[in-house]
C-alpha cells in the first residue's frame, strides 16, 4: 500500500473482472446465502428475478477478493523498486450499499474503486482515512453494485 501523503482524490483502481457461473452462484448461496432464487434454477425462474441469480453478497465478496488482490500487486510492486510500503488499517466501515441489478449467471462483471476521499485521522495520528467510491458494472455497461468503503492508511512517518 502507498503511503496516505501519496494517495489522491480521484485516483481509480481498476481491479479486474469476474465472470458469474451457476457452479460458483449455488456454492457461494449454499454457505452463505441460501435463498431458493440462488440454489435452484426452477424456483429461480418462478421469483421476481426470473432466473438463476448471484447473492448481492456474492457480488460485494469479489469486490473484496479483488480489491486485497490488487493492493497485494501494489505491494509486490513497491518492494521490487526498494520502496516502503504503508500499513493498510482495518476498515470502519461502508455506507450506501445499492444491489442496482441482479447478477445472472454468465455475466462478467467489472469492478472498480475511486478514491473520493483522504483526510487525516482526528484520534489516530499516525493514520489518514481513505474513502472510496466502489461500482460493479455488467458487460452490457449497467452498473450492478455501488457502495462507498473507508479505510485507514499509514501516515509516512515524520523525519526526526
């Protein structure tokens, strides 16, 4: 992870893409999410949604993978230039969580976070507080899920 001092106010991460099989829908609901419209293709069909859809869980799930995937190439990549690399924090919290469409098996899904906000830590000095604004948009270009994120990131420390 870079540094708080170095991270900016619309800066984009694009972190990757993932495509929604009815092998990874029902196994994903099966543990976590067991509602009929994401186990059975049948009941599926009769609900709301019309067929075999992914939990919005399942969605913000492979946000997360793919966000730690993306951080952890960041990481690799500083240390490869002999750069130090900042603690991530843990995160306090999320807010407006939107599942905009459902999920439907065979969609690729594109994921994406934006930086909407970096202000320094009012009680934890040594940490500055990143917010980001986080979308997954289908093939078709419809946004599916959007939510904002914050987390905290190391300060660089002050020379002495």
């Amino acid at each position: 992870m870079r540094f708080f001092e170095d991270i900016h106010v619309g800066e984009r991460l694009e972190l990757g893409q993932h495509r929604f099989t009815a092998e990874g829908i029902k196994a994903f609901a099966t543990r976590f999410d067991p509602q009929p419209f994401h186990l059975d293709e049948a009941a599926a069909a009769r609900s709301l949604f019309g067929a075999l859809c992914a939990s919005g869980w399942h969605t913000v799930a492979i946000w997360m993978r793919l966000l730690v995937d993306h951080w952890q190439r960041t990481d690799e990549a500083l240390r490869a230039r002999g750069q130090p690399v900042a603690e991530l924090g843990p995160s306090p919290g999320f807010r407006e969580l939107k599942w905009l469409k459902p999920v439907y098996v065979g969609d690729v899904i594109t994921y994406a976070s934006e930086v909407i906000e970096a202000r320094a830590s009012g009680s934890r000095p040594g940490w500055g507080l990143m917010s980001l604004r986080n979308t997954a948009i289908n093939q078709n270009g419809d946004p599916v899920m959007s939510f904002t994120s914050v987390t905290f990131v190391e300060r660089r420390r002050a020379a002495p």
